[in-house]
C-alpha cells in the first residue's frame, strides 16, 4: 500500500483524490469530459453548459458517481501498472494472485493474498464505497487465488484504510501446509518449492538462492515431512544454536554438536540420537565435527535403518572461500557421499567455477541446480573515496545520511571493530562490535543489542551476518574492500531484506590493497595463490571500473543484464574512469627492484602482485 503511495504522484491520482475531497464531476456531460468541479462550480458550470437541464440533488449525486467510475477506472490503471513494475522487478517478493468480487477481477502482483486483497479493495472502495468498519455489519466479499492456495476475505473501510479478515483459506499441497504452519507464510519464494521436491525426490541439490530469500526453508520442510535424521552442516557455531533453539520452540525435535559444548553435553547429544523411540530429528554442526569418529558412528546407525534423509551443507560457498588451508575439513565432506543420501549445497551465490567446485568437492552426482536471480533493486551501490582518518569519516557519513537507523560496519580486522565502534560512540552514535576473537557471551550480548534496537550500528568482521535474518538494516558500509566480490554480495545482502531501499557504501583507497596482499604472498599453492590474486583484482575492478556497479555484480554471477539507471552511483551522477598505462613505469620499478637483490617482505609482495600479472 506505501508503494502504491511513493509510485504514482497527484497527476495520476487527480480523479481519487478529487473523491476524497468531496468534489464531483458533470453527469451529462460523462465521458466527453473529465473535469471536476466543487458543488459551487458543478452548479455555475450546468448554467453555462447546461441552461435547458435542472440543477438539484440528482444532479450531485449522479455528479459523485460519474466521478467514481472515473476514480475507479484510476485506481484500476494504477494497480494494474504497480503489478507489472512488481513483475519487471529482480528482486523476488511478489506473487501473483487473481482476485474477484461479484463480477469484478484484476490480476495483481502482491507480496501475499491480504496484500491483494487490500488493494483490491481500494478499487471497490473507489467504484461502490466498502461497508464501514464501526457499522459492525458484513464485509464485502472478495475471493483471492493462484496455483498453490484460494482464500476468501471480508473487507471494510477504516479510516480511509481498507481492513481485511480472512474468512476461508485452502492450501493445496502438505509442502505449502507446512510452510503455513511453521512461518506463516500463504506462499513460497522463488526457488524454495524447486529446491525442497528436488530433495524429497532424493536428488543431490546445489541451491543458490539470495542472502535473505530462505534458504533455510529448503532444508527445513524436507527434514520434517520425512521421518529420520537430517543433517544440517554449519559454518559457525551461533548459526547452529540459534537455528537450533528456533525449530524447539516450534516443537521440532533438533540438536547442536560443536566444539562449545563440553564433553558431558557433547555425549548427551550423542546417546539422544542413539534413542530407539526418536523417530524423527534434525543436527546441527560443523565440518570438523561431522567427521570425527562418534559423529559418523552415528551416521552409520541411521544410515544402516534406511533412515537418514540427506546431508546439507549451509553456505556451501565456504568449501571454496576457507576450504584451502584454513578449515580443511570442508574439504572431506565429499567422504559424505559414502552413506548414499542426497547431498544438499546451499549458498547465495556462486559462479560457474565455485559451483563446479563445490559440486566436485561434496561428489555430487548430476546435481538438480536451483538458481534465483542475484539482482537486488532495492540497494544503492556507492564507491566513496577513503579519507586519511576513515573512522571519523564514517562516523560523520552515518550522521549526515543515517542517524539512528540500523546499519552494520564491516570493517577487515578485528582491532578495527573494537575501534570503529569506540570512534561511533565518541560521535553520538550507538554501536556495538563483534569479532571472531570474543568470548561467545560478549559476542551474544553485543549480537542481541543490535537486533533489539538498543544499538543502532554494529561494527563487524566478514563471519557476521552469516544466518542473521535481520529485515530492516538500511545501510551495509565497507571500511576497506573485502577479499572478493562475492564477499561483498554475500555482506551487502544482509541490507534491505524488507524489499525497502537500502544504501551499501564501500570506502575505498588502492593502499589497502597492500593489506591483502600481504596475506595473499604468505600462501604456498602457488595456483591458489594465483586464484587470490585474482579475486583481489575482480573486488578492486569493482571500485575503479567504468561500469554500472549492479551490472558488475551480476555478471560476476553470470547474469547479464542492462544497468540499473539509478541505483547506483556510477549510473546517477554518470561519472568516467580514466584509465592510463603505465606499463613502462611498472617495469623501470621492477627492474630496479631485481637489481638491488633484495629479499625483504616489501618487495617480494610487490614483485609477487607484478608477476601475476
């Protein structure tokens, strides 16, 4: 209803607001005309045009439902033109649903059936006038419907606002019951369906689908519509608790093994899975301890009963980004395979060459392969310069253009947390920090603060945001460029998961490079070390190209589409890169540096990032 609101101004409401105004329009003259006329002037205007026909009450009172007819007709090119604005949109929130009332029907784009409903019923309101709410009489009936569900709703006027009561609703399938049950949602989101009857069927399942679109509901209804154990394999310990804690409270029997719990609490959860009466459960828990020795004991109990449902692996893009020399462990769990169950990769988004790596990792056989569109139309994508004090700048740029709205910092080392949020506060400005390095009950605390609002902004290293599901961040800043593009999507996507517009600020300075480089020459594998390199130059690329900066994302993703025209920097002030060679100069500081012989640290990174390129 605000969208319908912010997108169309006066000119194109001129006849509904005319109506709210208490104006009228002339019935004689009726469609030859579209003027509109206050009582005074309806009046003037049948002495002048009209001077053979009578002015009385039938006169106003056909006047007001000539201007109905012309409101409605209105009303009706508005809604029909939102719906195909919602339908030309990326960004996947919208259904669509046919509503009818009593011989009328529009087909509308809306996030839900009540949403149609409401919108539905200002058109009704506009031609006939609904039932008033404090008349505490019967509402006019509207009938609302698409391929998953039909429902029926009582609408009235409440103070200028359509209110709608459901009276009857109809699910179609036990996916879609569920999902009702669990989330209260009346509908999927793109891919979520594909996703969950690909694992039923007993398909390995590689799911890309956006940061905030779901993910969690693929794994979710298949581990409860089957009875046995489904596993859940997390990146982080707080994913896994927290996911954990939410399927109790709905009554759902679930665990968490992890490297937290101590050995009493560990083996607790061993000897509850090793019941003879559970029948049905779902586990979370890590790489590294899905491998070790009671964990696939386990395994093999429900494996060898036929009852182990599939193997998922959350944030699948991990195997790619920390499979090599950080958390090897992400490396084995192709060793899953052995149990003959359904392998299940979920991530955001992966290229072709992440996704033929994780697919060859997991030995995933002719994986089913659900893809939902990267593009997210509701951020503004900006490159800001960095200043020599960049704490400060950010601390003034957040009160100039986002006091106390709800934001994150990611920020690339830990101390710079801890500083950034100290530099915010000294500003007047809430904020809380979380890194890798805290105690989990710091962490908690500063996490829980952010999410209820007493902190407006939460400085952050890259592992946070994994499994938050916070709707209303309005902006995502980079106090330096991370370590890959796909990094960035995977940050920014934590912004504007409400569809509401959302700002993601990137600070950036080509010295920070050397911060990366300096992890990047440490690496032994010389054609990994090359890989990095690479996804260094992509990010930076990002920064410096002459392009739109949504179009760069997405064809990073390998989705080529036009330019966003207005949502991102580079395309509203349409600023030029002037690009310049300086290849000659390059090799004079090479040469230079190989005749000195020198093996300091400094110029084996410079000469490393030279001749990688």
């Amino acid at each position: 209803m605000a969208q319908l609101r912010l997108n169309y101004s006066s000119p194109l409401r001129q006849f509904i607001l005319a109506l709210r105004s208490g104006k009228t329009c002339c019935s004689v003259c009726g469609s030859q005309t579209t003027d509109i006329f206050s009582q005074v002037g309806l009046q003037q205007h049948y002495r002048i045009r009209h001077r053979g026909t009578e002015f009385d009450d039938n006169a106003l009172k056909n006047g007001v439902k000539c201007l109905r007819k012309f409101a409605a007709n209105e009303t009706k090119e508005n809604l029909i033109a939102l719906s195909e604005q919602r339908k030309n949109s990326d960004f996947g929130n919208y259904k669509i649903f046919d509503v009818e009332s009593d011989g009328e029907s529009m087909v509308l784009c809306c996030s839900n059936e009540k949403e149609a409903a409401k919108l539905f019923g200002l058109y009704l309101d506009h031609k006939v006038s609904l039932p008033k709410l404090e008349n505490s009489g019967e509402g006019m009936k509207v009938n609302v419907n698409n391929n998953s569900m039909n429902c029926t709703f009582q609408l009235w006027k409440a103070h200028d606002k359509v209110h709608a009561e459901p009276m009857y609703y109809k699910l179609e399938n036990r996916e879609l019951s569920l999902l009702n049950y669990l989330y209260r949602y009346d509908s999927f989101r793109y891919g979520q369906l594909e996703a969950i009857q690909s694992i039923l069927q007993g398909k390995d399942t590689l799911t890309l689908i956006p940061t905030g679109g779901g993910k969690s509901v693929v794994y979710t209804l298949p581990a409860i519509l089957n009875q046995g154990l489904s596993i859940v394999i997390e990146p982080l310990k707080f994913i896994m608790e927290e996911q954990c804690e939410k399927l109790r409270q709905k009554q759902i029997p679930a665990f968490f093994y992890n490297s937290s719990l101590t050995d009493k609490e560990m083996q607790f959860v061993i000897n509850s899975l090793c019941r003879q009466d559970l029948s049905q459960v779902i586990l979370f828990t890590s790489p590294e301890c899905i491998m070790s020795e009671k964990l696939l004991n386990v395994l093999k109990k429900w494996s060898d009963s036929a009852k182990l449902n599939f193997i998922a692996i959350d944030e699948a893009h991990c195997i790619d980004v920390w499979g090599q020399g950080f958390r090897e462990d992400y490396l084995k769990l192709g060793l899953l395979k052995d149990f003959k169950v359904p392998i299940v990769a979920l991530t955001g988004t992966a290229t072709s060459t992440v996704q033929s790596k994780i697919v060859e990792t997991l030995r995933m056989e002719s994986p089913e392969i659900v893809k939902v569109t990267s593009s997210r139309n509701n951020l503004l994508l900006n490159v800001v310069p960095k200043l020599d004090k960049p704490k400060r700048q950010i601390a003034n740029y957040i009160n100039e253009n986002y006091k106390e709205q709800r934001g994150i910092v990611y920020c690339a080392r830990r101390k710079d947390t801890v500083d950034l949020a100290h530099e915010l506060k000294t500003a007047n400005i809430n904020a809380v920090f979380v890194h890798g390095a805290q105690y989990d009950a710091e962490r908690k605390k500063h996490e829980r603060a952010w999410t209820d609002g007493h902190a407006h902004v939460i400085c952050a290293t890259k592992s946070f945001g994994m499994g938050i599901d916070q709707k209303d961040v309005r902006f995502v800043l980079h106090m330096s460029f991370p370590e890959s593009l796909e990094d960035y999507y995977q940050e920014i996507g934590r912004a504007g998961r409400d569809g509401e517009p959302a700002a993601c600020t990137l600070f950036f300075k080509h010295e920070d490079r050397s911060f990366r480089l300096h992890n990047i020459v440490k690496i032994e594998d010389k054609e990994y070390q090359k890989h990095k390199y690479n996804l260094l130059n992509q990010i930076v690329n990002y920064c410096d190209n002459n392009m739109c900066r949504h179009k760069q994302i997405l064809l990073y993703s390998e989705e080529n589409v036009a330019e966003c025209e207005d949502k991102c920097d580079f395309c509203t002030s349409n600023k030029t890169v002037e690009l310049k060679d300086h290849t000659s100069v390059s090799k004079i500081i090479v040469q230079g540096l190989l005749a000195k012989k020198d093996n300091s640290f400094a110029i084996n990174t410079v000469l490393a990032w030279v001749l990688c390129h």
